[in-house]
C-alpha cells in the first residue's frame, strides 16, 4: 500500500514523498481513511507508530478547501516539544498547501504569537494553559473550528490539564470533527471521550505495549553504583543517540554533568530550564552534538529524535504507562532500539507490572567485569568514585543478582567503539 491510495491532494502528497514516506504505517493505514470521512476518532497508539501524520495528513486535505485565514483546526498537546513537533510537521507535509499554522503555548512571549494569529492561520497547535490565555483576553477566535484534536491525552491529563481542557472545549463549536489520541485509556479519558466525541471509530495499535522494534534489558546494581555502570555500559556498547531518565531534574542536571566531565558530549534537559536553554539542549541533541541527553519523564515528553538508538532508565519510572512513553522514544517507525533499564530491590514490583503489559519475562543482564560489590560510599547515592566504605555484609549479599543471564548480548555490546 503507498500514500497515493489514500487519493490526497497531490500537493500534500509531495510533502510526503519529501519527508521520505514511502509506506503508510499501520496506524496511517486505519485512520487515514476514517478521518477523510470527518468521522470523529480515538486512536490508541503510542508516540513512534506515525501517528502524528495520520492526523495530519487528513487534517492537511480538509483545509485544502474553504476559507482561509481563519483557524480551522485546533491541535491541543501537553508540552511545548510536542507542539513544536506537530507544528514542523504540518509545515513540512503542508509546505505546498500554502496553509498556515502557529504555535501557541507558555514561557515564550504572547505577542509574537498574538501576531502570528491575527495575520491569519488555519491551524493551531497549542498548549492548554496559554491557550485558556489566548481565549480567555479573545486573542483567538475558534468560532469556526472544524477539527479538533488532542494528542497524548493520557499524558494531558498526568499533568493535570483535563479542567483547562474543559475549559477550552467551551469556546469551540459544537458541531466539529474530534480525534482523540492516547497510549492508554485511563477511567477519566474513558469519560471525555464519552463528553467530546460523537459516535468514534477506534483504531487500537498495541495500546500500552512499547515499540515492537525494542530489545529491553534489565541491569540489578546497587543504587550508588548506577553511575559507574552506565560509564561502562557505554563504553562497552555501540550507540547512536542515547536519550537516559532520571527520577529527579536534580539527578537528570548531576548526571548529565557527571556525563559530560567523563568526556562524553550529553547535555540535561529538566524543568527547571528556560524555554532557550531546553531548546538549545533538544537542537544540540537533535542535531548530533549532545550524543546523549539526560531528561526527566515530564521534560522527555515528545522528543522526536529519530537516531535515538538507546533509552537508558538510569531510574525506573513509577509507573508502567511511564515505562511506555519512555521506551516509545527509540525503536521510532522504522528504526530499532534498546532498552536499558537499572533497577534497585525495590523496583521489583515495577518489573512484575512492566512484564505483565509486554507480555514477557525482560532478560536480566550483568556487566562482565564491572564490579558489583563495590562498597557505597560515605555520603550521596549519584556520585562516583567517592572513598570506598565498605558495606553491611547483609546488605551487599542482598545486591547480588541470582537470576538471570550473565552474559552480554553480543548485538548489544560490541567492542568498545571509537570515540
Ligand atoms: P510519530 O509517532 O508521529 O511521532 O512518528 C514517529 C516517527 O516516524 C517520526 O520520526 C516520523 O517522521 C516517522 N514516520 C511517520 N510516518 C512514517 C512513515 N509512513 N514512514 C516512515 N517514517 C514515518
């Protein structure tokens, strides 16, 4: 099957063929045609699976005809990396429809965007809280609203939007076409899907199952030695980009300092950054000069960065979902990717929920060589090469990993590369 099945404008379709489509994913395949219809839909897919251009390139087609100059189309995301993500991609499939759109979202000025709205688009892509903004000192008009999308709505509603996003859904028409996008379906997205769409078609594309490309692993070490085994693990593994999680923004800032004094070119992106810092550190990754990026999970939302070929849990997330969403970040469309994921005793409940979404025990891995027992040292769990003390005899027999492979998966770790 290729795009030109699907009968869109050929000025759209140029647009695909520039971003070097050439196959519709499966995804594209079942909601393309649907949303053609101006059917309204629910899309259970996670981030990696196409699913932005299936939404797009529908949306694209629609606008192709009636007016111009007045938004059309309202795409609402959780973070500003997404938005921007939706915005370069309806500007890279739309970039022969001569259809405009603007980015709306927080801690960027509201004039520029305020401008950019009053010269006229026929898309929106925005963040809930600047929008309510928008809408509420009438800097928008959505009175002629056709499409309304939510992307990531699961994600939306963790970061608490769903009261901004009943808000905004009392200032758009009634009489619309609405898609809803989400990886899972929790109770209360379960409920706004009843609220805001109108008889759904559903496209269900592995829900809550990761990126079918991806090989997961599990590393046991101790807490205080996560540092030093992930120094290891990458000198000893061939990698593009690697894109690493923390629990914290202070453990995703030290980490991606540690990383950078052992020679390695990472930056950290946490929430804590201005807007230009985490857009220097997200081009600097994007473009190749950080290889690796540390992040948080809310920081990490939406990075789109096709040569991620490792995603490294430095900490397991706290909650299965949270696993889902990180690991969609390799292993993107066509691609493959590898999982690594450090846990501590305690993680063991998370591991049970984890095997039991993908439906299979993930293989303990050890390190050859790296030494496990080595004692923690006097004060902080990141740091390394602190003063050895040594431990409790207890505690360090409860380190030991018995289960398991002990060996290394040989595509996995090749001689170290050259760097
Ligand atoms: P998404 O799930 O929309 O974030 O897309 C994941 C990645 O797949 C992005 O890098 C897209 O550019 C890429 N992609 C989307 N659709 C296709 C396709 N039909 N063929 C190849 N790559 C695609």
């Amino acid at each position: 099957m290729s795009f030109s099945s699907f009968n869109l404008h050929r000025r759209i379709l140029a647009g695909v063929q520039a971003l070097g489509y050439n196959t519709p994913t499966p995804i594209q395949r079942k909601t393309i045609p649907p949303v053609l219809q101006g059917l309204d839909l629910i899309g259970l897919a996670q981030t990696g699976t196409g699913k932005t251009a299936a939404f797009v390139l529908p949306l694209l087609e629609r606008l192709m005809k009636g007016p111009r100059g007045t938004v059309r189309a309202l795409v609402i995301a959780p973070t500003r990396e997404l938005a921007e993500q939706i915005d370069q991609a309806i500007a890279s499939m739309g970039r022969q429809t001569g259809l405009r759109s603007a980015t709306v979202y927080g801690g960027v000025s509201a004039n520029l965007q305020i401008q950019k709205l009053r010269a006229g688009v026929e898309i929106v892509v925005a963040c809930p809280g600047r929008l309510l903004d928008h809408i509420n000192q009438s800097t928008i008009n959505l009175s002629h609203l056709e499409v309304l999308v939510l992307d990531e709505a699961d994600r939306m509603f963790d970061m608490g939007f769903l009261p901004d996003i009943r808000k905004i859904l009392k200032h758009v028409p009634a009489k619309r076409q609405t898609l809803l996008f989400s990886a899972t379906m929790p109770d209360d997205i379960r409920r706004l899907v009843h609220e805001v769409l109108h008889d759904p078609v559903i496209v269900q594309i592995d829900p809550g199952v990761p990126a079918y490309a991806v090989a997961h692993a599990l590393y046991p070490v101790a807490q205080h030695l996560k540092t030093e085994l992930l120094l290891e693990l990458l000198r000893h593994t061939d990698t593009e980009s690697v894109l690493i999680f923390t629990r914290t923004k202070h453990r995703a800032k030290r980490l991606g300092q540690q990383l950078e004094r052992a020679g390695h070119r990472a930056a950290s992106l946490q929430g804590n950054l201005s807007q230009n810092r985490r857009q220097a550190a997200l081009d600097g990754f994007r473009n190749g000069s950080y290889q690796i990026l540390v992040a948080t999970d809310i920081a990490a939302r939406g990075i789109d960065v096709s040569s991620i070929s490792h995603v490294i849990n430095y900490d397991m997330p706290a909650t299965a979902d949270a696993y889902t969403h990180r690991i969609g970040r390799t292993g993107r469309a066509a691609k493959t990717g590898d999982a690594f994921t450090f846990i501590v005793r305690e993680d063991e409940d998370m591991v049970n929920s984890i095997e039991r979404i993908l439906g299979e025990k993930i293989e303990r891995r050890t390190l050859h060589g790296f030494d496990y027992k080595k004692a923690a040292p006097k004060s902080g769990s990141v740091g390394v090469r602190k003063p050895l003390q040594r431990e409790p005899s207890h505690r360090r027999s409860a380190l030991r990993h018995s289960s398991g492979s002990t060996t290394q998966k040989n595509q996995a770790h090749k001689p170290a590369p050259s760097r």
